[in-house]
C-alpha cells in the first residue's frame, strides 16, 4: 500500500542517468553559432554536473560578459532539453523497474538543480512519469536545492524522506534541508559516506529500513 507521507527523492543526473554526451552535442550545436565561444569539453561538462544553471553559466563563460553569457545559456538550456527529450541519455540499470516499484510503497520525486523542463525532458523520453510524484529543478523557482527539497516536502506534506544523489554538494543539500542523504557510489563524483547504494536498486531495500 502507497504511503505518501513517506518520500524518496532522487538528484537526477549521476544517480538515475548520465545524460553528458547528449548534453555536449546540444550544447556544442548551439555554441558552434557564436565566433566568440568555444565546444564545451566532456572534461568541462562533467566538473560542474550537478551546478546549478547560473554557476554552469559563471564557470563556464566567465570571459563573456554577463548579459551575453546568459542569453547563451538561456539557448543552450532550450536545445538541450529540446535534444534530451528526442535523443535521451545513458539511462542506468533498471531505473524503471526501480522507480515503479517505489512509487507502490512511497511518495517519488526528483529535486535537481538543472533548468526548467529537464526533468520533464528526461521522464517524458523514457516514460517514466507515471512513476514521479513530483519534479523540481533550480531554474523552476531559482531557489538552490536545499530549499527546493524542503518546499517538495512541505507542500506535499511529507513526514519522513530521503534524499539520493551522487555528489558531495547533494549531501550538504539534503543536511541542510533536515533529510537522510543516501549516496548514490555509482556516480560522477563518489565520496566517503557511510550510507550509500553501489547500484539503483539497492534503495528498494535502504528505503524500507529508513522510512
């Protein structure tokens, strides 16, 4: 029986998918428009996976000036999803069997510092909605993940969650938003934490022992 005062809430890329190849294509087509840019490296894309927009933005056109580099960003963002939600990813291992078989037993969401409409993208390629209760992103609101996670929580009315992600600042995020953090070891950036999963569905059973 569906519990939905009780919630497991997933990062998206690095803990569900790897969408960075798609990601550079799309960006790169855009990017290859302006003689004052340069292609976006596999390198450069992977160190600020899991940024929000605005710091992807600063760390990756800091000689543009501002104006500029968020027009830019705003087109890259656009085409990406546009890519994303045609193309998809590298979806991970049993990601649909998973999510599907949580979302019998708890309230599913997705809290992501990506832009508006990637989290759309992504489910609606692989259909993948029907098992997500709700999706949250940074450029939905423009609050950081921290905040995003707790107003997921609150408006849904939520007594108890967890959060799953793969990188350090997802770890601070869901401490700062009071919830478990699970890591995600299979990721981009694994670190040293103590409650962890080395492959998705392990959280079928993590998720009974913490909720």
């Amino acid at each position: 029986m569906k519990d939905k005062k009780k919630a497991v809430l997933f990062d998206l890329d690095g803990t569900l998918w790897d969408s960075t190849a798609s990601v550079i294509l799309a960006w790169n087509e855009v990017l290859d428009r302006f003689e004052d840019t340069h292609p976006i490296s596999q390198e450069e894309m992977k160190s600020v996976m899991g940024f929000s927009m605005d710091q992807i933005c600063d760390t990756l056109f800091p000689y543009l000036k501002k104006e500029y580099r968020e027009m830019l960003m705003k087109r890259c963002e656009d085409h990406e999803n546009e890519y994303v939600r045609e193309h998809g990813g590298i979806l991970f291992d049993n990601v649909k069997d998973v999510l599907s078989a949580l979302h019998k037993k708890y309230f599913v969401g997705i809290v992501s510092n990506c832009q508006s409409g990637y989290i759309e993208a992504f489910l609606e390629h692989y259909n993948l909605g029907q098992f997500v209760d709700a999706a949250r992103s940074f450029g939905d609101f423009h609050k950081e993940k921290a905040q995003n996670i707790k107003d997921v929580i609150e408006e849904n009315e939520i007594e108890k969650a967890i959060y799953v992600g793969d990188i350090y600042n997802d770890c601070l995020s869901a401490q700062a938003a009071g919830v478990p953090f699970v890591l995600a070891r299979y990721g981009f950036a694994p670190f040293e934490y103590e409650t962890g999963i080395d492959s998705l569905e392990e959280i079928i059973q993590i998720a009974s022992q913490m909720l």
